[in-house]
C-alpha cells in the first residue's frame, strides 16, 4: 500500500515538474517575443513585411561581382591607410563635415549613404569598378579625370563642400580604400552590380504630389517629415541623412537627376530593401524622386557642366539643350520623347 502510494507521488511531483518546465518555456517565448519580436522574425513575418506589389527581380540582377573580404585588407601593407579609407567613406561628415574632427568641409553627408555599405553594396552604387573604368574622359567636364577627380566631384556636389589635394592624408585614405576594393576588377569592364539600376522609364511624368505620400509612408520615419533626417549625438554627423536643406546634396549631385535617384531607391529604399528584397515599384521610386528633389537645397555653379549640351543626360534639368523639350520636362518627364529625340 505504502508503495502504490510513493509510486502515485512520484508521478505526480514528475508531472507537475514537466507542467512547471513548460510554463516557464512559454512565459520565456512570450517574453522575448513581447519585446525582441522585430529582431526575431519568422521567415513568413519577414516575408510579410516586405511584401509589396513590387516586380519580381529577374536575370539582370543575378551573380553580381562581391567586394573582397575586410581580412584580406588586414594582409596589406597599407592596411592602416585602408583602414582610415573605409572610417571616412563611412563616417565622412564626422572627420570632414559641419562639424568635422579633421575639417570643416562638407555638409551633413557621409560617402557612404550613396555608397552603401562603405562602397560594398551590390547595386548600391558601390566602388567595385571605379578602379576599373578610371582615369576617364567624363562629358560632365569635358576633361580627363583620375580616381582622385572622382572623389572630389562627389565632395564638391553631393557632400557640398571643397575639393581636396591629392597629398591630402584623407583624400589618399579614401583612394587607397576605393582603389584597393576594384583591384581584381578587370580594366575597362564595367563589373556587374556597381552601377546605379537603369530603372525603366515612364509613360508619363513623375509625380512629386504622389511621391509625398509614399514618402510620408515608406521614408520619413528615418528621414523625418521635413526631411532633415536625425541628428547623431556626436553632433558631427546624422544617422539617418537630410534629403533636403543645407546639409544635403546640391543641385550639381548626380542624386538629384531623376533617374539616378529613382534607381538607387528602386533596389536600396526604405532601410532593409535590397536588390533580392526591394520595396518599391518602379512608380513609386520615380515618384519619390520627384518629391525629394522638388524641395529646397543648396545651389552648385553649374556654368561650365557640359561643354557639349549634346552630351547632356535626358534627365539633366538645366539648359540650354540641344533639343527642343522644356527644363520641366528634363526634370520630371516624361522622358521617352526626350530620349527617342536624340536616337533620331
């Protein structure tokens, strides 16, 4: 009898112990999903998430060319001057901004905001083919440009600032890095996956009314409603950039083409988009950019961009031209007429 009865409570304080185990498993599951739940999507949730009536990515955007591994950087013998190269293309504004450690040059920016990922991004405008394709003779200037050249243009337009010297210790940083990530980049081939996506034209002219509200939707809550992103608490540079007022690009940048912004947003926008996973569809990306670039920024002397007007993108807003289209036209379109003018 006495044995039956140990038995029974054995089974029972086994029973309550197993109750007792999953009750803290669930409690602990509901804890981190009550306030870890966003970093620990399910794939269906992800899946979810990122769902929009975009088009499927097809062929053109397979087996992009991958940057070289940071470890390899670390064999070099450079690999301090490397180093500091990819802290300034990540962090520009706080060594050379409105604030900046080193100087005092350039806005609110960092390169690495059209750069994604300190120039590594497939199809985030990266740096995998600069040492490929330069020095060049660029129409924008009408003049041979070096890697060098190169970099200053993006400091003097995007980053609104001054150029720097070739000796400079940042500017040989910066071009060390850039030309140290498109070393196994052949000569002259444009590698796959560095460029700004060609994104497909419209049939009618972007929309910076409707941009406003896929922006309100899908952008300010980084970039804020008015545009002016946030603030680090270093004061030196933003974690998330101004797309618009004195601390963003100028008017000179090549953001500000239509085209150009559209496509980089197409495959990187809002934060988590990717060229595999984008957000938008081509509408909205044109639409954006329309919003985005009819808002107040700082203004670039232009005088001497273009020596040949022929030479001139469809989408540069500022003439002369050498065709017949109005500077609202080369701005918002619709593009084709434009396009199909100079194939004739």
């Amino acid at each position: 009898m006495k044995e039956k009865l140990l038995n029974r409570i054995v089974w029972y304080l086994g029973l309550i112990r197993i109750l007792i185990i999953f009750t803290l498993f669930l409690a602990s599951a509901a804890f981190v999903n009550f306030f870890f739940g966003e970093y620990f999507e399910s794939p269906k949730q992800a899946e979810k998430i990122a769902t929009t009536p975009v088009k499927v990515i097809d062929e053109e955007f397979s087996d992009p060319v991958l940057a070289p591994s940071d470890e390899l950087m670390l064999a070099e013998p450079n690999k301090d001057q490397l180093l500091y190269g990819k802290e300034l293309i990540t962090n520009t504004s706080f060594y050379l901004g409105f604030n900046g450690k080193v100087m005092k040059n350039t806005n609110g920016q960092n390169c690495q905001n059209c750069h994604l990922k300190a120039g590594t991004q497939p199809f985030g405008n990266n740096f995998l083919g600069v040492t490929a394709m330069y020095p060049q003779i660029r129409k924008r200037s009408g003049k041979m440009t070096d890697i060098v050249g190169r970099v200053n243009g993006c400091l003097q337009r995007s980053l609104n600032g001054k150029p720097l010297d070739a000796d400079n210790p940042e500017m040989a940083a910066m071009v060390a890095y850039i030309t140290w990530l498109g070393k196994d980049s052949p000569k002259g081939i444009q590698p796959k996956g560095t460029k700004v996506y060609s994104i497909k034209l419209l049939d009618r002219a972007a929309d910076p009314q409707n941009g406003e509200i896929v922006y309100r939707e899908k952008c300010q809550s980084c970039h804020q409603q008015d545009g002016q992103g946030v603030l680090a608490e270093n004061g030196r540079t933003y974690t998330y950039p101004p797309l618009w007022g004195k601390h963003s690009y100028n008017d000179g940048a090549g953001l500000y083409r239509m085209s150009k912004f559209a496509g980089f947003v197409r495959l990187n926008m809002p934060f988590g988009a990717t060229y595999e996973r984008p957000m938008l569809t081509d509408e909205e990306a044109w639409d954006i950019a329309a919003f985005v670039n009819s808002q107040e920024r700082p203004v670039k002397e232009k005088a001497n961009d273009w020596p040949n007007i022929a030479d001139k993108p469809y989408d540069h807003p500022f003439g002369p031209f050498a065709d017949p289209y109005p500077e609202s036209q080369h701005k918002y379109g619709p593009f084709k007429p434009i396009k199909d003018f100079y194939k004739n």
